[in-house]
C-alpha cells in the first residue's frame, strides 16, 4: 500500500484540485487531507476525489499535521508514505515511479525528486547539513558574491541535479518515505511548528538508511517562500533554526561535518 498526507490551511480551491488530481491519477491508495483551517470550507472540495480522506484539526503546526497521516499509514499496515506540500502538482504517474524506485533500493528510507518552478527553472533542493553560517548568514548578510559561491557548494549546485545523488537533507514539499524505517525513526518532531522540520526529520532517517535525490522524476512546485515576505512567517523560521541547532549543535557538530565531507567527496 502507499499513502500520502497533505496538510492545509486556508489553501487556495485551485490549489487543492490541483494536488489532489495530481495524486488521484498515481498509484496511491490513500490520501490523508488533514485541514487546519479555522472552518471546514474544503471538505467539500476534498470530498470530491475518491482517494481523499479529510481530517479538520486545530492548527498544531506542518509536521503535527503530518504526524496524524503518518501514523494512520503506519496502523494500516502502508508500504510507503509520501508528504506532500499542497502547491505541488505533477504530469503522469510520479508516485508509482518514485514506489518502483524504492522497491529497487532497499538501503533507501527517503527519496525525493527533481523539483522545478512553474516555469520549468530547478529548484535547488539538495543541501548538505547546515552550519548556523548557511541559514543565517546568507539570509541577513546583504554580500551577492558570498551567498552565490556559498550557495553553490551548500546547495549541491556543482553535482549538476542529473543523477541519483544520496543527498544530506531533502525538502519537505516532497518527501517520499519507507514506513519501515519511519516506525524506527518517527514521524516529524512537533517542536517544530514550521520550518526546519524536514531538515529533523530528513537527518534522522538518515542515520537509518540512504536519503536519495531522483532526478528522473519531475514535480512542480510553486515554492512561495512565505519566510521572505511576512515578519510573522520570518519570526517561526528563526525560532524553528534556534530549535534545529539547540537540538543538533551549534559549532560543536562532528556527525554533520562527518556527513558532509561524505556528500562533497563526490564533488572531487
């Protein structure tokens, strides 16, 4: 069985038709549709695709959300679980691909695929572990040169995104994952209200098994960088960072820097 857990709030008609139609024409048995909105306008729109399953709960953040999928995929016995932000969309049949990938991966916990803008520009999504300098020096130090030659290294941009890549930490807005290892690991740490989560999350399975990138799959995503437009969305992105680096190290990190080492090995 494979599932998927979409999580809403006050989330565009358009958009939701869009995902929704995307996963109703894969081979996903179950699409748990869990709505923080303050009302339940969507369960109408939601209760028109026959593979959705809508939940209302109150608003405990992204990951809280995604919890409640991930566990009922657990209990009902899924093979793999796929998290899904509900602004991407996708051609064709990507959660079979990603499905028949893993089944010829074993060593594999996590992949994701080849995320792109509207336009068709790439998304640069594949990033080593992160130091405090990579979130929050290239976001507040107004230097052009840095950020493009930091970001070319932090962000994997030199790998070319052509190939199958075991990549440190994957985007949440589209994590495809094997519930066995997610019964070992856990779902999402709900500390994290928003932000950050995926980077938790993508680490720990990590220590469990590969985390791939798979470029032979391909999936939209509008990517509205809410963090850079809105003080209140700002403000939950810095406390979720303080949280990441209280729990992993700040400065004092041997694993990461173990782990990237690994990564940039190829680079060379």
């Amino acid at each position: 069985m494979v599932t998927a857990s979409v999580v809403l709030y006050n989330t565009p008609r358009q958009e939701i038709c869009q995902i929704l139609g995307s996963l109703e024409e894969s081979a996903v048995d179950k699409v748990y549709v869990i709505d923080h909105s303050p009302g339940e306008e969507s369960r109408e729109i939601v209760g028109s695709f026959g593979k959705a399953l809508y939940e209302h709960h109150p608003n405990g953040g992204y990951g809280r959300g995604h919890n409640h999928g991930i566990r009922k995929a657990l209990e009902n016995g899924s093979k793999y679980h796929a998290v899904i932000n509900p602004d991407v969309y996708w051609e064709g049949d990507a959660i079979g691909a990603l499905r028949d990938f893993m089944d010829s991966r074993v060593d594999c916990g996590l992949v994701m695929p080849k995320v792109l803008f509207p336009n068709g520009d790439i998304q640069y999504l594949c990033k080593l572990l992160p130091t405090p300098m990579d979130l929050i020096g290239r976001r507040f130090l107004p230097l052009k040169g840095y950020t493009e030659r930091h970001n070319y290294e932090y962000e994997m941009r030199w790998s070319g995104y052509d190939h199958v890549m075991e990549i440190p930490s994957l985007s949440g807005c589209f994590m495809f994952m094997r519930c066995d290892v997610l019964r070992k690991t856990g779902g999402f740490d709900e500390r994290f209200f928003l932000y950050a989560e995926d980077m938790d999350l993508c680490r720990r399975i990590g220590e469990e098994s590969a985390t791939l990138f798979y470029p032979d799959v391909e999936v939209y995503h509008a990517y509205k960088r809410d963090s850079y437009k809105h003080l209140k969305f700002l403000g939950m992105h810095i406390s979720s960072i303080i949280k990441y680096f209280n729990k992993w190290g700040w400065i004092f990190d041997s694993r990461r820097k173990e782990i990237n080492q690994r990564s940039l090995q190829e680079r060379r």
